[in-house]
C-alpha cells in the first residue's frame, strides 16, 4: 500500500466529474486500498477518488472514532436513490480544504446503491453523521467542494488560507 498526494482548493481536477468504475478488479483495489492508507494517514474519515487525482466514481470512508476497531467502507459507483425532506447541520471539513470548516445543510437520510470491494451490489439507508459524510463524499464525484455552498466571500477566504497553508507546508 501506499500514500497517495492529496489534491487542494483551487486544484481544478477538484471540479472534475469523474466517470463510472468499469470494472472491480485487482487494480481498482489496490486503489481502493492506498485511498484508505492515504485517509487512515491524513486523517479523515471520507475520501473520493478525485481527492487522489483519479477521476473515477470511487470513495473510501470509515466513520468509527479512534478507540474502535476499524470498519473501511468502499462504495464503487455510488448512485444517491432517495434523500429525505429532514435536514440535519454538520460543521464539515475537507482533505483537500485543510483545516477549514463550515456548517452546511444537508437531507438528514439518504439511500445509496453501489458495488462493495468485491463488485457486489448494496444498497444502504444512511443517517446522522454518516447520511452528511456520504453525500458529501459523492459530491466530489461531481465536482463539488463543501466550500461551494458558502457566500463567494466565505469561499474565497478558504481558499486563499488553503493556498497559505500548502504554500507554507511545501
Ligand atoms: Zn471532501
């Protein structure tokens, strides 16, 4: 395994609308996991495949608090089935928007299709934390940063102590 790069704000590959996973083969797990060695390492608890610089419909999460045994969740082709009306708040932040948070709205449940590790299909009803953490993840798939929810002024200010942040770190 190893430790992929992770792209930041303004990065334009962030804006990418990634393509559908053709096959889940041998090569698409080795992806999947050096994305989950690359969030475990960061940390975080979601990340698209986008994030790494691949522009295909893939994200790793795993929402399990420090002191719990791992639970790695790989959702290939990820596809939103239904949202509902609810709207829950979360102070988000971001791999690629480092050390930035913002409260955003979302629908409080959602339902998810996808294929599993192996290529299975699944389908699940997400709630609380993780309903917010999914979505925000497919988002990527879309090329959509949590940032772009905020006013342009909130956005650029992110973004500028992003571009800060990395310079700094680099
Ligand atoms: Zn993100």
């Amino acid at each position: 395994m190893a430790i992929l790069p992770i792209v930041t704000v303004p990065d334009p590959l962030l804006k990418t609308i990634s393509k559908p996973v053709e096959a889940v083969d041998d090569d698409l797990r080795s992806l999947m996991d050096d994305m989950l060695e690359t969030m475990y390492a960061a940390p975080g608890i979601g990340l698209a495949a986008i994030q790494v610089g691949q522009p295909i419909r893939l994200l790793v999460m795993d929402l399990t608090e420090e002191e719990q045994e791992p639970d790695p969740q790989f959702y290939v082709n990820p596809v939103l089935t239904w949202t509902s009306e609810e709207l829950a708040t979360y102070n988000e932040g971001c791999l690629s928007v480092p050390e930035q948070f913002a409260d955003i709205d979302r629908p409080a449940e959602c339902k998810i299709t996808f294929l599993d590790y192996n290529g299975v299909e699944q389908n699940i009803h997400a709630k609380g934390l993780f309903s917010t953490c999914i979505q925000h993840e497919l988002d990527h798939l879309n090329g959509i940063v949590f940032i772009d929810y905020l006013s342009p002024l909130k956005k650029n200010m992110a973004v500028r102590k992003v571009k800060k942040l990395v310079k700094e770190g680099g």
